[in-house]
C-alpha cells in the first residue's frame, strides 16, 4: 500500500516537472503576440501607440513603397507583394493566428521590409507601434 502511494507520488511530481519544462519551453520557441509586444515595448522604453503605428505603417517614408504597398492598408486580408505579385497573408494576428508566434521570423522580415521601406532598420518603438495595431484589429 505505502509503495503504492509513493510511486503515486512519483509519478505526479514527474508530471508537474514535465508540464513545467513544456511551458517554459514554450515562451522561449513559440512566443505569442502579446510577449513580442511586450519585449518590443521594453526596448522602447515606452507604451506602444496603435494610432502611431496605423499612421506609419501607410505612409511611405522617402522610398517607392509604404507596409501598405504589399501588406494592404487593411491587413486584415491578403495582400499581394508589390514586386512579386506573390499573395501575402493577412499580417493581422487575428486573421492569420500564424503571425507574430515566431519572434526570429518577425525580426528576420521586419529587418527585411523596413530597409525596403525606410532604407533602414525600424527602431523598436516603430515595430511596437505597428504590432499594437496589428493586435487592435478584431474580426
Ligand atoms: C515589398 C513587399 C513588402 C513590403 C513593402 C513590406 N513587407 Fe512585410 N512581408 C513581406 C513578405 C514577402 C513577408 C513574408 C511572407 C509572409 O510572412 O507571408 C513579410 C512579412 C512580414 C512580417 C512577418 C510577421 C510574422 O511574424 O509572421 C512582418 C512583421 C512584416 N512583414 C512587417 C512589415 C512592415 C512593418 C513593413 C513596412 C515597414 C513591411 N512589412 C513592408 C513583404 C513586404
């Protein structure tokens, strides 16, 4: 009986360790929105501005194009790559649950679109402001 319970035991506390290791796990690989604009509103050092980032990510900033130009000024749809012509999926995390999970990715096309865009990098508070808005927009 006693080894019973103890073996019990084991296994609950096994489980528990797992559970945690599976969670942590989590918030290092995956990322979800909300913790990308958490980091990139601590590196701004500042609360994000939706309104701001609606207003940036439209207008051109000295170059050809603005996000909008392949993105669509209502990322709520797909859009289509100003260049390509290739289909973008919505850029809107409620419409595409794929986006803003993988924080290399973001970087990586972030890095990407805003040297096209500005012929620079975005500072963080610009990618947080554009996130926050993202994020605003519901179905
Ligand atoms: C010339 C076309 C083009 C322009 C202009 C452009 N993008 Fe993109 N963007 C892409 C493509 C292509 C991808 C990658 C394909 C995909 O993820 O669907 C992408 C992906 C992204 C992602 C990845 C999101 C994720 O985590 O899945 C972000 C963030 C992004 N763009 C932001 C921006 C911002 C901000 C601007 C304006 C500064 C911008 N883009 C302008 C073409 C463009």
């Amino acid at each position: 009986m006693q080894v019973m319970e103890v073996t019990m035991s084991c296994i609950r506390t096994a489980a528990r360790a797992l559970m945690l290791a599976a969670a942590l796990a989590g918030t290092a690989w995956a990322g979800t929105p909300q913790e990308q604009l958490g980091a990139l509103s601590a590196r701004a050092g500042r609360s994000p501005s939706a309104a701001q980032g609606q207003q940036f990510f439209n207008a051109k900033h000295g170059r050809e194009w603005s996000c909008a130009s392949c993105h669509n000024a209502q990322p709520m749809g797909d859009g289509k790559h100003a260049n390509t012509g290739k289909t973008i999926a919505a850029l809107a995390p409620a419409f595409n649950p794929e986006r803003f999970t993988d924080p290399a990715k973001s970087e990586k096309w972030f890095r990407r679109n805003c040297n096209d865009v500005l012929a620079r990098e975005c500072t963080p508070a610009e990618k947080a402001d554009v996130l926050a808005w993202l994020m605003s927009l519901k179905r």
